[in-house]
C-alpha cells in the first residue's frame, strides 16, 4: 500500500479553526432581552449522546436561553462527555451574564456522565446552588409479560 501520508496542521491553521468556532458561538449567542433576573431554573438533560443545558424564568417557566454540546461544534461520543457539558454550561452563561442570575434551582434528567460536571461548573462560575432536583423518569412496575407459551 506503501507509506501513509501525515499531514500536520500549522499554528496559523489552528488559530484560523480556533477563531471560526468562536464566531459561530458569537452568531448563535442571541441578545437576551429582560431585566436583571436573581433567580432562574436550570434544567440539564444528560443522555448518552448528549447534553442539554436550558435556563428559565421560575415565574413563568419561559425559557431564556438554551444550549447543547452538538451546537458549539462536539461530534459524535464526545457530546456526553463531562468535558463538553462544562463547555455547554460556560457558554450559556456567556449568553445570560447580563441578566446577573445569582441563584439557581437545578433539575438534572437523564443518566449522561455530564449530569455533576454541569453542575459543578454552575457552580464554579460563581453561581449559588440552591436546591437541585432529579427528574429522572423512573418505571413503577415496567412492561406487562409475555404470556405462557402454549405447546
């Protein structure tokens, strides 16, 4: 077959990559518009495939904004990992800081590995924790049987 080519990317590629990711995050980053918000719901859907991180008013239960993995740029496995579902939660907030949310009630669903990493990153971005609940849905006495097989 005879040998394979490797081609390496120059500094000046990568930092051309780098900048095309940022202005994609900047476009879809919609101006949020309301006043300063102290308390909001954070709702985090964790799959195995991906996570999803939404931010709503716990008065009228609208949302304020909406982010995921797969749309800042993860492809494949890499959606569910908790290293993406900081990178989901760092972006939102991005988008919201003008809202100054100080507080959050948090409602985790989904069995994902990102499901502690958001939280942890909430928190790490200087947001307070108040209360965070599982939502999981939970089967209460699964499917029906089969019936007996006859012979």
């Amino acid at each position: 077959m005879g040998k394979k080519k490797i081609i390496k990317q120059t500094t000046e590629e990568i930092l051309k990559e780098k900048e095309q990711r940022e202005a994609s995050t900047k476009k879809k980053a919609k101006e949020v518009k309301g006043k300063k918000l102290n308390r909001a719901n954070v709702y985090i859907k964790s799959t195995y495939n991906n996570t999803i991180v939404n931010i709503t008013n716990p008065k009228t239960g609208g949302a304020i904004a909406i982010e995921s993995a797969g749309a800042l740029g993860f492809k494949g496995p890499k959606k569910a990992t908790p290293f993406a579902a900081t990178k989901v939660v760092d972006s939102l907030l991005e988008k919201v800081q003008k809202l100054q949310i100080k507080e959050v009630d948090v409602f985790v669903k989904g069995i994902g590995s990102g499901r502690e990493a958001a939280i942890r990153a909430l928190a790490a971005n200087g947001l307070e924790v108040m209360s965070i609940k599982d939502t999981t849905p939970i089967p209460h006495n699964g499917c029906r049987p089969p019936k007996p097989r006859r012979v």
